[in-house]
C-alpha cells in the first residue's frame, strides 16, 4: 500500500536577508534534511542533529540524525487510500510544484502553467495570500524581477507567460491582505530596492503593467504609504519612458487611487498637474527633479494649451531662481528660460534680463 506524506500547516521562520534581494534571505532556523547541508551565518541549529566541519569549505553542515526517521520532522503517514485532498491541500502541492521546479528543474512549462494559474485563483483569498508568501522566493524568481533570465531551457513564449502569470499572483496575494504584506515585507533589508525592480522600464508592457499591479497592491500598506512621496517621484520617472497608452493610463491610476485625484482622460495631462504638485515641494535640484522639470518643458513645447502652469509652480520656479543666482550656478539661465519663455510670459524675460 501505498504511503504519503503529509506536513501538516505553514510555518513562518524568522527570516535573515543578508542583503536587498529578497533571493538571499534564508530561515533563521536551520532546516534539516538527510542530506548534509551548509549551516547559513547566523543560523540557529535544532538539537538532536548531526554537526560537522567540512574541512574542504571550512563550513559547518548539519543534517538529521542517522536514527532520526524524516517523518519524525513533523509529518504524518496518511494512506492514500482514505486522502481526501481539499482546496488548501491543493494550494500546497501546486506551490511545493512551482519550488520543485525552479530549484531541481523538475516538470515542464505546460504544467507549472497550470499551477501558476490554479495559485493565481486561490491566491486572492486571504488565508490562501497568505500561505503563497511562504514561497515567495520561487515566484520572484519566475516573474522575472531579479534575474532576467529566469528557468533555463524554456522559449520566449512559455518565459513571458510564466513571469506574468507568477506576477500576478504576487499582486493578487497581496491585494489588501495585510498579513501578507507583512510577511512579503520580511523578505527585504530595503524595500525602496524592490520599488526600484517594480518601476525599471522593460520592453514588455504587459508584463510592466503587472509588475505595477504589485506595486498598486502593497501601497495602502503602511511602510508602502509612508513613503509615497518617493514613491510617486519614481513613477513619475517612469512615466516619460512610456509609449504604451495602456501601461502610461495604469500608472497615473497607482497614483490617483492614492492622492484622490478625478483621473484625467488625457494621461500627459494628469502627468503634468501631478508633476507640478511634486515638484513644489522639492527642495533639491537632484536628477530625479531635473526629470521631471524637462519632461514638463517637452510636453508644455509640445502643445502648450495641454496644461496651464499652476501659479505655486511658476513660484517654485523663482524660488529656484534666486537660490541659483546667489550661488552664481550655470543652471541659471536654464530654468530662467523654462520660468519666462516656457511656462511664463516670454515678455518678461526682457525684463529679467534688465534686472541683473
């Protein structure tokens, strides 16, 4: 007779992330196996385990004991014949599935697939969110977000949907589950590195537009809505580096849901109010803000009745001026341009000039 088995729930270790990629954290606890394993830095080790030196890596290894049977290590033996596999059973195998295959290669394309996007209809659940974060590294992985190339020895078909399915699942896991996020946070010493991954411009805009449905997600979160201020300021970098309608209109949506904002059926418009808002309260000249400054000046050169510059703006812009003058910096002229002939009256600049 045939004997499964069965590991009962989903324990959450404490996680240690040596550094930003969420791909090199590992479990505090160590987690034993048959086989010999490196105990990580600052790994806990369970006791009744076997410890060695090995004398060629000079690294300590562990590895369940010789009289230790592996389903002592907290499973139980259920016979096949009586196994009912209920949805959360389900949910399980097709996530140890997606980890088996990209750590061993085990499977193939069609059918990760298919597990991807069984996961992907669980995962809005919220208990279900939340036990899809214990595999949260597996899913980076196939979307695509740290390593490029992802699972060897599959077509640029099965790569692409592979990435947007498991991206998908990332964003519907975390959609207003707030025990997922938590968990999903554990993963990164520096979350602003993940927005970072979230919001670089790729060629697929079907796949960028997940990648901001992730960052939609998390940003009713609390770390997330601390720091929407940065947030916005690099979305709004992004945004210029668009061509794509559709991505542009769902990225001025991220930012309206938050800020309240009526969308406006022009994009580059909504864009150019929500530029001018940030830039108001920008206090440095740094590139991120010199980005945003001449993408406005592009888009008002363009078609200037696109959008009217708001009178704190054109203030902002003097306050930038005087501070430049004073520092006897070359940026001067430039932004004495973009106040007078750009988003001014270009009368004036005469007298500006007259002025000095």
């Amino acid at each position: 007779m045939l004997c499964l088995l069965l590991f009962g729930g989903i324990s959450y270790a404490k996680l240690i992330c040596p550094d930003p990629n969420p791909l090199n954290c590992y479990p505090e606890l160590f987690e034993p196996s048959t086989d010999w394993k490196t105990v990580k830095e600052g790994q806990i080790i369970p006791g009744g385990l076997d410890i060695r030196l090995n004398i060629d890596t000079l690294e300590r290894e562990a590895k369940l004991s010789d009289n230790n049977k592996p389903h002592e290590n907290g499973a139980v033996i259920v016979s096949e014949d009586i196994m009912e596999f209920d949805e959360e059973q389900d949910l399980s195998e097709a996530l140890r599935h997606v980890s088996k295959f990209v750590d061993h290669g085990v499977g193939d394309p069609a059918t990760l697939l298919r597990k991807l996007e069984f996961i992907s209809e669980m995962s809005s659940d919220s208990d279900y969110g939340v036990d899809t974060m214990q595999y949260i590294q597996p899913l980076i992985r196939l979307s695509g977000l740290y390593d490029e190339e992802g699972p060897k020895d599959l077509n640029d078909d099965d790569r692409d949907e592979i990435r947007e399915r498991a991206t998908i699942i990332l964003a519907s896991s975390l959609r207003n589950n707030a025990e997922a996020q938590r968990k999903f946070l554990q993963y990164f010493s520096d979350p602003m590195d993940f927005v970072d991954h979230l919001t670089a411009k790729i060629e697929n805009d079907v796949l960028l537009r997940r990648r901001l449905g992730i960052l939609g997600s998390l940003l009713n979160s609390g770390w997330f809505m601390d720091r929407f201020e940065s947030i916005k300021k690099k979305l709004l970098i992004l945004y210029p580096q668009l061509e794509n309608q559709a991505t542009k209109q769902r990225l001025m949506h991220i930012i309206s849901d938050i800020t309240g904002d009526v969308a406006d059926e022009d994009n580059d418009r909504q864009f150019a109010n929500i530029a001018q808002l940030t830039l108001i309260g920008e206090k440095a000249l740094d590139d991120g803000t010199l980005t945003l400054l001449d993408e406005l000046k592009k888009l008002k050169l363009n078609n200037r009745k696109l959008f009217k510059a708001r009178s704190e703006f054109l203030e902002w812009l003097n306050l930038q001026m005087e501070a430049l003058k004073a520092a006897k910096d070359p940026k001067l002229e430039e932004f004495r341009f973009l106040r007078h002939e750009v988003f001014g009256n270009p009368k004036a600049m005469r007298k500006s000039y007259d002025e000095l």
